[in-house]
C-alpha cells in the first residue's frame, strides 16, 4: 500500500539529529557505518568462486566485532577481510550490487556499479532495489528517495515546510517493509561570508633595479562559504597604491594567486631616484571570482625598495690639503665623500686606503663610522729636516662589493698634500741611555761620563747647555758646555740609591732656540765592587743551659756588604784576650759558617764573647765583635736566662768562675 507522507523540518531535523547521535556515539572524531559509499568494479570476464574483487570501507567505531553484511545479490557477500567475492561462478549480474552493513553500532549502506559482465535478462528493478527477496535474504531499508534541496539562511516562522515525500510502505509481495528511509537533504551554501585575510598589513621587499615581473610578495585570503562553489573563489586587485609616482602602476596582482610583482622597468627602480623607499599598496579580495555581487575583503602591502650596491662612493674634492707640525701625531684632514646608496649598510660604508706616497707608512686612514668620512692620521711623527712636503694617493671603495656593471671612477681617487712645518725640536742625546762601568770609592772628582746631544734643527745653528736632571744621591755634576761629568763624592755600591749594581741619573739638554727646547738623556753607571765593608757575625746572641751535655753554643754565620771575592770565605776565630780558649773553642764548619762551644760548664750568668772575623778581600778587612752568651737554668718546660749585665769573658773572670767551681766539688 502506499502512504503519502508530509515532511516536515522538525522531522528532518529529528533524523538529522538521530544521524547526529550516531556520529556523536563514535570517539576521536569516527563516523559510524562506510567510510566511502559509492564503488566501481570494472570486470573483464566471467568471476570465480571466492575470488576478492574489491575491499569496501566500514567502521563502526567499536572494533567490528558483531558486524554483518548482506549483498542485494545472493551470488555474493562480504568476508571477514570485509572483501566482496562471489559464492560461486558468475558470468553475469546486475549493474547495481547494494550492500548493507549492520551492528549494534552502526547500520549504514553502499553501492557498488558493477561493468565488464553480460547483464542478467531477469535482473529486474525489484532486485536492484533488493525488493521481493525471500529468506534468508532479507532487504532493509530497499527504498530509494529522491533528495531534498534546501537553502541556509531561511528566515522564520519553523518549523518550516521543506518538501513533500510520497514513498510506497510494501514491497512487492504486500509484505511491509520495516525500518525508516534514508532522506537526503542538501542544505545549499549562501554567499555569507567575507574573504578575510590573516593579516591586516603585510610586508615584502624588492631588490632594486630587479627586472619586470619579480615576484615580491603573496597575498592570501580565506573564505569560510563552500569552496565549492564561486561563494569561495576569490580574486585578488590593486586598488590603491601610495605614492603614485614615477607610475601609479608600478606592481601587479595575480588575480588568481595573489603574487604581487613588479611591473615598472628596472631602470625605474632606481632606490636613488625613487620619491621614497617604501610603497603601501591597497589590496581587495573578492569572492563570485570577482563579480559585481561579490563581497570584498581588504589589507595592506607595504614594499620597501632594498638598495644594492650600483653607486660608487665619490670624492667630493679631488684635492685636499693638510698642514702639520713635524714631530706631532693625529688626525690631519677629513676626506668627504658622497654615496648614494643606502646609508648604514655595506654598500654605503667606505672604506679607504692609501695607494701611494707613503712608503715608511707614516700615514693611516680610518672611516668615521658617523659621517663616512676617512680621517687622515700621522702615526710616525714626520721630520721637516727630512722630508717637508707629502703628496699621498688616496682611493675609497665600499665594504660590499658593487654590482658587475657598475666600476669605480677617477673620482673614487684623490690627491692629498701634506705639507709638514718646522718647529724647534729639542736636543736628541745618543745613545740614550748611556751606561758605564766605574769603580765604587773613586776619588771625588773623577771623569765619569761624556753626553752627547744633538739638535735635529740641521738647517739652523744651534748651541746646546746641559744641566742634571735627577741625581738621587747628589754623587755627579756635568759641565754645562762641554757634557763632561764627574763625580761630586764618593760613589757607594752599597747604597740604597743603587740597585742590582746600577746607579741612574738623568740630564737635560736645552737648545738656544725660540722657544727653547729641551731634550733628556739617561746616565746608567755600572757600580763595581770594592773592599770597603768589614764583615760581621750572626746571631748577635745565644742561649746555652748550664747543666747541658751538651756543649755546642751555637753556629754563627758571617755576612758582608761587599759582593766576591771581598766577601766570603769568612776566617772566625777567638779574640786576642788571654784565657778564652781555656773555655772557648771556635770550629770551622764551612766558608761562611763556624761552630762556638764551651769547654767547661759555666754558672749562669751573661758572656761577651769576643770574636773576630775576617774576609776574602784584597787586602783583607777584619772586624773584632762579641756575641751575648746566656747561660741559663733549664727545666723541661722553661729556660730562666739572667737579665743582668753581661760579664767580659776575661782572663779574671774565668779564673774566679774556675775556683768556684772547684770549691763546690
């Protein structure tokens, strides 16, 4: 029987919702039922039982675990490798296979357009459509609807009619025929939306001097309608373009891809001769491929124009001129130049060198990286008596390389006079320093040394005077005219004005110039030794107990001034009083030191000990001196030595020490 069935959208929005629920029911985004719908299995001949002739695509977003299927023709089926093959041989079908997947979690249906095979004579539309079957194959949902086509946007009231479906409930045996029908309904895309770009302002740049039709930059907008449709198909366009000149026309759009490129001549796009660097362009993105009722979307381009290097730097004078003080150092001429190119880059900053004219390398030139400017410098003082008047070559380039049709010009080179002014130099001594070798202790008076200054002013006539500068010890004196230098008193090795053997001084030398100029000179004198220091002994005191085993003193060591051979080896021995070797005994040990013992305990008491030592020198010097001997009572944890005056270790003092001793025994 067939039923007239009016639907409505909130049946339509009910079975949307139900296909909804089941695409909801899957999990990271899976659409339960057949991934791809519609097959084509082109054949070449007769099929063979159990022979793969396609693999179809279901998902029911749960594992396929309890999923059937059922072929609209019986002589085929789907196995588990979801393989459609044959059960048997087949040498013709019908042009339609429909296959119908189903499970707990998903029911959904495919088709398969079948060619190559004879077509069956009785395959008829109720096989097609499935219809008529008798168990076991049993079709659901056989009916075939034609779709409804709706548009987005549609105003109220709803719900809304949207098409009217008169579809036949029983197949062809009168049985009903179970499950709900497929209606499709294709909403219609609306030209609602805008092109939009993903930026507001874009940015790009070109080379200068790059050829027509350099790629500069890519414009991109998007549109949210279906691209399916001219809702979605843009097209790009200049609208504006700031500033207009040399030409309003000086880049293009592709239309179609939104690649800006340049349209002006190379020639033209000259960054030096351009009214400014920086070009902001208009651009509009229309959807409809660009007709009348299309919607626009704008932004902004904004090119710069780079510089490269096609303008070599130039000289703005070909000749400069400098005046400078012999003897002096610095900076002497600023060296200008102009550059057309971009400043603070490569192509703009210069860098200079002196071709010729320099051959001692008296000059250097360093650019002043504020101005560009090369600063000429004297970095040897120049000599006016030696050469007064430099002509230098001078070339500037910059840092980057130019462009191969562009070279450097004569005016990439200039000529620099120096001219160099006399001044009243001042006396120059030589050698400096000058150094002798004398003997300490010469008499006063005597010739130590003679300066020799000269005056570098060869072409004038001067007479030099000299003076002492610095003489610590007050030990020299010079003759102003003649440069002599003797000695004023005694020179001493030994004192602290000398040092390692070295005595310096210094002297002046004053031209009769206008103004006068002065010149200083170093005196070094070599000091050598001379015998004049008598030695002494170490330790000045010593400690010895009273009741002591042993009787060792102490060892003493003799020190000297003088330097060898007046020094060491030292001779130490006993002083010339009567009676000290009858307690005293003094022991060589080595060239410098010697042994003091006692021969007999003395009570406790302080002792000078005279001794006297004697050096290597030629002739030889001798100092008589004493050492404090303590005698004192010892314990394990303490000494107790007297703080009385010493006794003279003399010929009476020992005897009494001797009988008192003996008396106590």
């Amino acid at each position: 029987m067939e039923t007239g069935l009016c639907i409505l959208l909130t049946f339509l929005l009910q079975q949307i919702a139900h296909a909804g629920g089941r695409a909801d029911g899957g999990h990271d985004g899976c659409v339960p039922g057949f991934q791809v719908r519609n097959y084509q299995l082109v054949l070449s001949g007769p099929l063979q039982k159990g022979q793969p002739l396609l693999q179809v695509e279901f998902d029911d977003c749960a594992g396929n675990e309890d999923v059937s299927f059922e072929v609209s023709d019986p002589s085929f089926h789907v196995d588990g490798d979801l393989n459609l093959v044959p059960h048997r041989d087949v040498e013709s079908c019908g042009p339609v296979l429909l296959v119908h997947g189903f499970g707990s979690h998903a029911d959904d249906r495919a088709q398969v357009d079948v060619s190559g095979l004879p077509v069956r004579s009785e395959n008829t539309l109720r096989e097609v459509l499935g219809l008529g079957q008798k168990p076991p194959y049993r079709w659901k949902r056989a009916l075939l609807v034609p779709p409804i086509i709706v548009t987005e946007n549609q105003r109220a009231p709803f719900p809304r009619l949207i098409g009217k479906l008169e579809v036949s409930t029983t197949d062809f045996s009168g049985n009903v025929i179970e499950g709900p029908v497929i209606l499709v309904v294709t909403v219609i895309d609306q030209n609602d939306n805008r092109p939009i770009f993903k930026e507001s302002r874009y940015t790009g740049e070109v080379l200068e001097g790059s050829p027509t039709g350099t790629t500069v930059m890519t414009m991109t907008a998007f549109d949210a309608d279906d691209p399916s449709t001219d809702n979605a198909v843009l097209r790009y366009n200049i609208i504006r373009q700031s500033p207009d000149k040399p030409s309003p026309n000086m880049f293009y759009i592709d239309a179609e891809k939104g690649d800006i490129v340049t349209v002006i001549s190379p020639s033209l796009l000259d960054r030096e001769t351009l009214p400014t660097t920086t070009y902001e362009l208009e651009i509009v993105a229309k959807d409809m491929a660009g007709s009348e009722v299309g919607l626009t979307g704008t932004a902004t381009a904004t090119i710069t124009i780079t510089d490269k290097n096609d303008h070599a730097p130039e000289f703005t004078h070909p000749l400069f001129e400098a005046r400078v003080h012999e003897g002096s150092r610095g900076v002497v001429v600023n060296l200008t130049v102009d550059d057309r190119d971009d400043p603070a880059t490569g192509a703009w900053r210069a860098m200079y060198s002196i071709i010729s004219g320099d051959p001692k390398q008296s000059f250097e030139v360093q650019t002043n990286p504020d101005n560009n400017e090369g600063m000429l410098s004297v970095v040897k003082p120049l000599d006016y008596e030696t050469t007064a008047f430099h002509t230098l070559l001078i070339r500037v380039e910059n840092e980057d390389p130019l462009v191969p049709d562009v070279g450097y010009g004569p005016s990439s080179t200039a000529t620099v006079h120096v001219t160099v002014e006399d001044i009243n130099e001042g006396p120059v001594f030589f050698p400096d320093p000058l150094v002798v070798t004398r003997m300490e202790n010469i008499p006063v008076g005597s010739f130590v040394a003679s300066l020799n200054a000269s005056d570098p002013d060869i072409l004038e006539t001067q007479s030099i005077r000299y003076a002492v500068l610095s003489d610590p010890a007050a030990w020299l004196s010079v003759n102003p005219v003649r440069g002599t230098i003797n000695t004023s008193a005694s020179l001493d090795r030994e004192s602290p004005y000398v040092q390692a053997n070295k005595y310096t001084a210094l002297f002046v030398a004053t031209d009769n110039g206008t103004p006068p100029a002065t010149g200083t000179g170093t005196l070094i004198i070599h000091l050598e030794d001379y015998n004049d220091n008598a030695p002494f002994v170490v330790p000045s005191v010593a400690q010895v107990c009273e009741d002591a085993g042993d009787m060792n003193v102490a060892v003493v060591a003799g020190r000297d001034r003088d330097l060898a051979p007046n020094a060491a080896p030292f001779k130490i021995e006993l002083g010339k009083q009567p009676g000290l070797d009858k307690t005293w005994r003094v022991t060589r040990i080595n060239s410098t030191h010697s042994q003091i013992m006692l021969l007999q305990s003395l009570k406790k008491a302080n002792y000078q000990l005279p001794l006297l030592i004697t050096d290597s020198g030629v002739p030889p010097l001798s100092n008589s001196t004493e050492v404090k001997v303590q005698v004192c009572i010892c314990t394990k944890t303490k000494r107790y030595c007297s703080s009385a005056h010493s006794h003279r270790t003399s010929l009476v003092v020992l005897l009494s020490t001797l009988l008192l001793v003996r008396l106590c025994l």
